[in-house]
C-alpha cells in the first residue's frame, strides 16, 4: 500500500463527500498515556475538497484515487 504525501488525491472510505488533495500532514499526540509511559501519535492530514473547502481528517481513513 502506497503512503499518502502532499499532493495526493484522496478520497475517504466512509464518507462518500470527502474527497480532494492532500495539503499537508500533521502529527499529534494522545493526551492519554499509556502504562509505559508513551502517548500513542496520530496522524492527521489537511484536506482541500473539490469544493474548496478545508477539513482535516486522520490519515487512517483516507485512500488514494486512481489516476
């Protein structure tokens, strides 16, 4: 499986609206810490739809479109 970069077209897999071009890619961290000490990270990914509009979803839901 590819991994999703700037640039990228993408669309979600649960939300038939959410589909566009990667803008950028952010890391964030859990505010809930694990036993061991480690806050789990998350990817997220700033989205320009085709309707110009911004969203930023997790990165986990998000698919490349075919060329």
């Amino acid at each position: 499986m590819r991994q999703i970069k700037v640039g990228d077209k993408v669309k979600a897999f649960l939300d038939a609206n959410l589909q566009g071009e990667v803008m950028a890619i952010h890391i964030t961290y859990s505010s809930q810490w694990l036993v061991g000490g480690v806050a789990s990270k998350e990817l997220l990914a700033d989205v320009k739809l085709t309707s110009g509009e911004m969203r930023r979803v997790k990165m986990s839901e998000l698919y490349h479109l075919n060329p």
